[in-house]
C-alpha cells in the first residue's frame, strides 16, 4: 500500500468541507460520522498536486539548466532542495516520493539485467572482485583518518568511511550511453564492479543492524543461500514458463511489456522480503529473462517508464538534503569530498590497469565511478536508526553524496560522452 505523507492545514481544511458538504452517515448514538471517500480523494488530490509541482518544475528547471549548459539530472536535485521540506516547504514529505522513486532503480537494474548475457557476467565478476574489494577498503580507511581527524567517535568514523566506499549506480549508469553500457568491454566491467559493490552494501547494512557477531555470521551465510535459491527459481521459471507465455503472445506487445515488469517488480519484491535487497532482486531478474530473444525489445520499451522514476530519484537526494544543518559541516564535508574525487578515480585506474585493462579504459571507469552511492545513504539511515552513529555523522554522510553527485555529475559531462552532455558532438545515447 502505498504511504500518504500527511497533509497540510488547509488540505484537512478542505477535507472537512468536502466532507460536510456531502451526506454524511449518522450512527446509533445520532452522531454525525464524516465520510471517508471525501478524505480518500482529498488524500489522492495532495498526491496528484505533488507530482504536478514536481514535473511542472522539473520541466521549468531542466530548460533553465539547458540554456545554461548544466547537467540536466542536477535540475532535479536542485528542483527538490527548492521546493521540499527544507526549501519552500511546498512538498512537505519526501518520504513518499522516495518510496516511488526507489522503482526508477529498480527499474534501471532490472534493464542492466536484460542486457547482460549471464556467461560473461561469472568471468567477469572474477576478475574485477580483487579490485571492487581493495579499492573499497582503501576509500574506507582514507574517509575514516580524515573523518577522526576531525574530532568524530571511532564507531562514526569507521561507519562513514564504510558508507562512503561505494560508488553510485543510478549516477555511473545514467552518465554512459545505453550503447557503451550494454556492448562495449568499459561497460560490462563497470556493471560487475556496482554489482558487488551492491552485495557489500547489503553485508554491511547487515553488520550495523545486528546485535552480535553470531547473529551477522548467521545472517550473511543465509543472505548467499537466498540469493543463490532465487536466481535458480528465477531461471528455472523464465526457462519453462515466462519464455512460453511471451512466444504464445509475442503479436501483442501490450502483453509482453506487462510481463516483463510484472516479473521485474515480482522478483525485486521476493528479493526484500528474503532480506536481498530490491536491486539485487530487479537485477536477478533481469539477467534471467535476457536469455530470451526479445529481451532486448523489452528493454527498449521499459525506457520511458524507468526515466520517469529517476527523475523523481535526484528530487528525493535534493528534498531530503538539510541546507542549514549541513553548513555546520561545510568545511569537513568538503574535504572529503575533495579526498574521495581525488582518491576513487586513481586507485581505480591503477586497479583496472593491474588486471589488464587498457589505460583509456581504467581511466575513464576511474572518472565514471568517482563518486559516493545512493548506498551509502541507506547505511547511513540503518546505522542512524541502530543508535550507532551520531546525528550529525548521519547528515555528513548525505552531504558527502550529495556533493559527489554534483562534482562527478560534472566531470563526467565535461569529459566523456554522456545521454545528457549539453555538447551535441559529446551527446551520445
């Protein structure tokens, strides 16, 4: 079900006008009972308004982005930190939005999925976990020194610098052309590297939950178990069901495309609840139905519809982001910003050039993950919510991503080609 943010004065106002102005129901006792149809539709009316501001904004703030020739997804961001809880104040709730947003991602891994053979995914993960796993505990160590420097509590520091270790998908995906994504070496080695940056995450939000170390040794050995009993339930079904149904009524594409996000969302579903996260689940997914010939039309098609979420993703990063609290952590805040765009791009090229990679290639996979992750946000959320960290270690962690987002978001448009470069010679989709 879907949750309302609560509504302001004068939508309750509102509520209660419709609501007398309607027949209402008297009880037993001779009292008046409101009808709740009214409330219901005032609560759907606020939803809609909500989404009306949003996308009438992010229209008018992507064309002032545009003719300025600044990255599009930072209207967005820009756009939530204007109108949000912080702001303006004109979208009082960014937790409902968050929730709808978080299907743009889903969506996004789930067509990686569909484009990613499973054959070349287990060579290339092999190859890439040495690098994933050093360069993760090099930005760790690095944000937590300068973190502790800084006066924070060991336990905060050392969570910071776990949070901060990973490099974001929704931003390192949406910066390179679908075309180098899917069929190019650069972007088949950056998909494994975000994949097991994703099961990292999940192992660490583990360990900042539990209460103990057996609980954590219990729960990550059962997390593998699931996550390897779902991919076999999922091939095994796309092989022996899904692809039957999709060749029976291929002539109908209305049918097809239901399928397909009916399985994407229903996989990514089973994966939350057995404790994977709704990522891995798309992702899963995904992978499982690309060995279907038609995968690549279903990806094709599932475009629009994943767009549309992400852009209600960057409103939630700017509707969430405090920008009276985080000046009081401005100056460390910076700092690691500028240590983790320095660090992230060097340690990976010179980890990509280890294994063989081309120069050109360990340079600009460097450059495209140098940032911080939609991830770190969440452990920062899960660690906040144990009472491990500190309020304003949880605030310094957002600063962080959102900072890294902006810079990188920058580099990478000035420098590579990207779906949304301002340059038309560098526009490239």
């Amino acid at each position: 079900m879907l949750y309302m943010a609560p509504l302001p004065k004068h939508f309750t106002c509102y509520a209660i006008y419709n609501c007398l102005a309607k027949p209402a129901r008297i009880d037993n006792c001779g009292n008046t009972i409101v009808r709740e149809d009214a409330l219901v539709q005032t609560m759907l009316d606020h939803t809609i308004l909500q989404f009306a501001l949003i996308f009438a904004g992010a229209a008018l703030f992507s064309t002032l982005f545009l003719f300025l020739k600044q990255p599009i997804i930072l209207s967005y961001i820009v756009l939530g930190i204007f109108v949000g809880p912080k702001g303006l104040e004109l979208i009082n709730d960014a937790e409902q939005i968050e929730q709808l947003a978080h299907i743009g991602i889903i969506l996004l891994l789930f067509l990686i999925g569909l484009n990613f053979q499973p054959a070349k995914l287990a060579g290339l993960l092999g190859r890439v976990s040495i690098v994933t796993i050093a360069t993760c505990f090099i930005f760790m160590l690095l944000s937590l020194i300068t973190v502790w420097a800084f006066g924070y509590p060991f336990i905060d520091s050392l969570i910071i610098g776990a949070a901060l270790m990973f490099s974001s998908t929704i931003v390192s995906m949406k910066l390179i052309p679908t075309v180098t994504l899917h069929h190019h070496h650069i972007g088949e080695v950056m998909i494994s590297v975000l994949l097991l940056q994703d099961v990292i995450a999940i192992v660490l939000i583990v360990l900042v939950t539990e209460g103990s170390m057996n609980n954590v040794t219990i729960s990550v050995a059962s997390l593998l178990i699931k996550l390897m009993a779902l991919s076999v339930l999922a091939f095994f079904f796309v092989r022996y069901v899904i692809t039957k149904l999709l060749f029976k009524f291929d002539v109908i594409k209305e049918h097809t495309f239901v399928m397909a996000l009916g399985w994407g969302l229903l996989v990514a579903g089973a994966a939350e609840m057995l404790g994977l996260s709704l990522e891995m689940g798309a992702f899963i997914a995904g992978i499982s139905l690309a060995t279907v010939p038609i995968a690549l039309v279903i990806a094709e098609e599932l475009k629009p519809l994943r767009d549309f979420f992400l852009i209600l993703f960057f409103f939630s990063i700017g509707a969430k982001f405090d920008v009276v609290v985080s000046q009081q952590l401005i100056i460390p805040g910076l700092i690691l910003t500028t240590l983790l765009m320095a660090a992230k791009p060097l340690f990976f090229n010179w980890g990509f050039k280890a294994i063989g990679e081309k120069p050109q290639y360990s340079a600009e996979l460097g450059i495209r993950l140098g940032q911080a992750s939609e991830f770190s946000l969440l452990v920062a959320f899960s660690a906040l919510a144990s009472g491990l960290i500190e309020e304003r270690s949880s605030y310094l962690i957002q600063l962080v991503v959102v900072l890294t987002f902006i810079v990188s978001t920058y580099w990478v448009v000035s420098k590579y080609p990207t779906p949304i470069a301002y340059d038309s010679s560098q526009r490239k989709d």
